[in-house]
C-alpha cells in the first residue's frame, strides 16, 4: 500500500493481478457487462448510484494511485478534469516523452539558439525542414508556447 495525499488514510490496493487494463485498473464482471472497471463499480456502490448514471464520466483517482479503490480517494469529473489533473500534478507526458512529440528536447534548444527572425537559413521555415516539422511547430517551441517545460529551466 502507498501513502496519499495528506489528511486522506491509506490506499486500498485492488489486489489483482490479472485482467488488468493496461495503465493497472482493475477489470471485472458485473451485472452482465464483462471489462468495467473495478473503480468505477465501488464508487457506485459506496455512493448508492447505478453504475449507468456514471456513463459520460470518469472516476478519478484523487490519490493518483491506479491501483486504489478506497472510496475516498475516488471522485467523478470529465474527462477534462482528469487531463487538468494529470497536468498540475505533472503525470501527463511532456516533450519527447509524449506520443506524437515530432522533436526531441535537445533539437527545441538548438532551434531556439540558432532561430534569426526572417533569415532564409535561420527562420522558421528554414529550421521546419532542417528538423522534418511544419513552420507551425518550430514557432509555437520557438516562443515557449509548446515545451513550455524548457522555459522552467
């Protein structure tokens, strides 16, 4: 069991280890439906609600720990919310760690050094095919607007 955020007990671990999601949720049978999800289920049961009147929502994890289903420690939100979550909790992948990352954090650096406004060899469009990505890409991690993780260095 892990320790979780502060004034809330212990996380309580699921237990299985088989028939997992992928990200370590839980899978079971119920009420007919084979795959829902464990978390889910308790949080119904512990908040007398119809696991239906969860369609269109997420539970989230408030302890961050996939593992967990203290009831406590589970609360509903969008699917917005658990993105903002995983963003102010720095869970979500950043940079060359994220799936669709086109450029390493090293070649963010280089262009943001090398980067003349306007030049034919320095410009945007220059570094976009020096670095195999479109002029959008190189001026949105060129102004800090995406791997806005580097600026904090």
């Amino acid at each position: 069991m892990s320790e979780c955020y502060a004034g809330i007990g212990e996380c309580l671990d699921h237990g299985k280890n088989k028939n997992l999601h992928p990200r370590g949720y839980a899978r079971v049978r119920h009420e007919g439906k084979s795959q829902v999800l464990l978390h889910r289920v308790v949080y119904a049961k512990a908040n007398n609600l119809d696991i239906k009147d969860l369609d269109g929502l997420v539970i989230r994890h408030r302890c961050d720990n996939t593992r967990c289903i203290r009831p406590d420690h589970l609360i509903p939100g969008t699917d917005a919310d658990n993105k903002r979550d995983a963003i102010e909790r720095n869970r979500a992948a950043r940079g060359e760690h994220h799936g669709n990352a086109k450029l390493t954090d090293a070649a963010v650096r280089l262009c943001r050094a090398m980067y003349i406004p306007r030049s034919r060899t320095l410009g945007t469009h220059a570094l976009a095919r020096k670095f195999g990505v479109s002029q959008y890409v190189i001026s949105q991690a060129i102004r800090g607007l995406s791997w806005s993780h580097l600026n904090e260095q």
